[in-house]
C-alpha cells in the first residue's frame, strides 16, 4: 500500500492548507496519510473531512517540538486523539514558547540589520500561535536577502547565524506520554536529520525506548538511500516498528512529494501493521 504518514499544512508550516494537502495525497495515489503539523492539531478536522471524501484512509497525527541533550529533535505522534486533554495541554504549552521564540528571532535579525522581519513572517503564518523558521524564511526570499528557503537557513536561522534562537522545548519523557495519554504511538522523525554521534544517537534511542517511544521513520523525504538501510538496521536492533513518511511541507520546500518515497524493507514491521 501507498502509505504516507508524515507531511505538514497551513496549520504549522506547510505551503498547503489541510483539504489540498488530502487532494494533492490522493491524487499521487496515497491510501493511508497522517497530518502532523508541528505542535498542533488544528488542520486535522479538515484533513479529514478531505479524506473521506476522497476515499483516503486519514490517520490523526502531530509532530512535537522536543530538546534532548540540548538538541532539537521531533517525535511523531500518530493515532491521536486530538481532544485528549493532556495531550491539548501540553501542545499549548509549547506553543507559547513558539510565540516568544519567533518575537526573539525578530529581534535578532533586526540586530543583525534586517527589520521587520517578525512581522513579516507573520503575514506567511496561517496560524499565528505556530510561527516557524520556515515562516522567517519565507519571508526573507520574498524581500530578496537569498533566493531560497535554504540559503535563509544557512545564512540566518541555524546555530551559529545572526537570526538564530536558542529554545526549549518539551522533554523526551513528556512528548511520548502525551502522545501515550492520546492513545498514540510515538515515533521518532527522520533521525538522520540530527547531528549526534554513534554513541549520543545510542543513548537517545534507547531514552525514546525506555520512555515508551515504539517507532522510528526509515524510509523519509529528509534520508538518503544508504539512510534508509542504516536506520531499518537500527529499528531491529532497538525493536522499533518503522515508519514511512514524506515530510512533504510544499513544492519547492521538500525533497520528496506526497506518497512517492520507495517501501519499506520487506522484514521490518511497519507501524501501521496492527491497524
């Protein structure tokens, strides 16, 4: 089956509000397809509303914003209940931090000689609780500073540049037991996105483990192919289920589109296998 269960909307970061997202999905031929916009679960009503109509099996999901060891990583949560109220709680919670975090990464750019670049962001933010880097960026191609949104994050948005802001988000522990509170399964998204070492991707995975964390994404628009075989390694040495997901947030913002990612290795047992 063609199953996509990470890809992003309006609601958080992505170019595609909820419905054409769902339409986009179903066009490419998607059959099973998770909304998990970051550390929110307003477009998820809407999705879904889509994807009845249009014969796509949708699947209730988030991505939550977490810092471990003083890194950013992101968990998945898929089969949510989004009115569960721990779950609500804490995905409020971190989205005041998102609030102040882009006032301050305003402020910094302004520092560094580029004005009104909070308000302009805002303009690209459909949902104006969930600003993001990649509203920033957006914003700065617009005004001409750099030709993509990947030349703004190179140039301004990651460690170590002018519009950069150190946050933090939800533990590890937290994340994967509001997600466990919502009846939800927890994942880890693209691992090979972060930058640790053997040993610290060791400790961490086995943390998500001990926590209650039950998958891992193998096969993802943000892993090369020689990733793919590394980390389907890692889920049967942990004995995580694995996970397939695009990352889709928009065309020209995303390695890979809705549903086009190759399957799953044949021997590892998906996360949907119990559904």
């Amino acid at each position: 089956m063609n199953i996509d269960l990470h890809c992003h909307s309006t609601a958080s970061d992505g170019l595609l509000k909820p419905e054409e997202l769902v339409a986009r999905a179903a066009a490419n031929g998607v059959e099973i397809l998770a909304l998990t916009d970051h550390d929110g679960v307003s477009g998820l009503a809407e999705a879904r509303t889509k994807a009845e109509s249009q014969g796509v099996r949708f699947v209730d999901g988030v991505e939550i914003s977490v810092t471990w060891e003083g890194s950013t990583v992101h968990i998945v949560g898929l089969q949510i209940d989004p009115e569960d109220p721990v779950l609500r709680s804490g995905l409020e919670s971190i989205r005041e931090g998102r609030a102040t975090r882009a006032e301050k990464m305003g402020e910094a750019l302004a520092a560094a000689g580029v004005p009104d670049s909070f308000a302009g962001a805002k303009t690209y933010a459909e949902n104006p609780s969930l600003i993001s880097r990649s509203h920033f960026a957006r914003h700065l191609v617009k005004t001409g500073l750099a030709p993509d949104v990947k030349s703004v994050f190179q140039r301004y948005l990651v460690k170590g540049k002018p519009g950069f802001v150190p946050h933090q988000w939800a533990s590890l522990g937290d994340a994967v037991s509001w997600i466990r509170a919502s009846g939800g399964i927890a994942v880890v998204a693209h691992p090979g996105r972060y930058n640790f070492s053997k040993l610290e991707l060791h400790a961490f995975l086995a943390e998500f483990r001990d926590c209650g964390g039950a998958g891992i994404e193998v096969v993802t628009g943000s892993h090369s192919p020689e990733q793919y075989f590394e980390f389907a390694r890692i889920a049967r040495e942990f004995g995580f289920t694995a996970s397939r997901g695009s990352d889709y947030h928009g065309k020209g913002e995303s390695r890979a589109d809705l549903g086009t990612l190759p399957q799953l290795p044949y021997d590892l047992k998906p996360v949907w296998h119990d559904w």
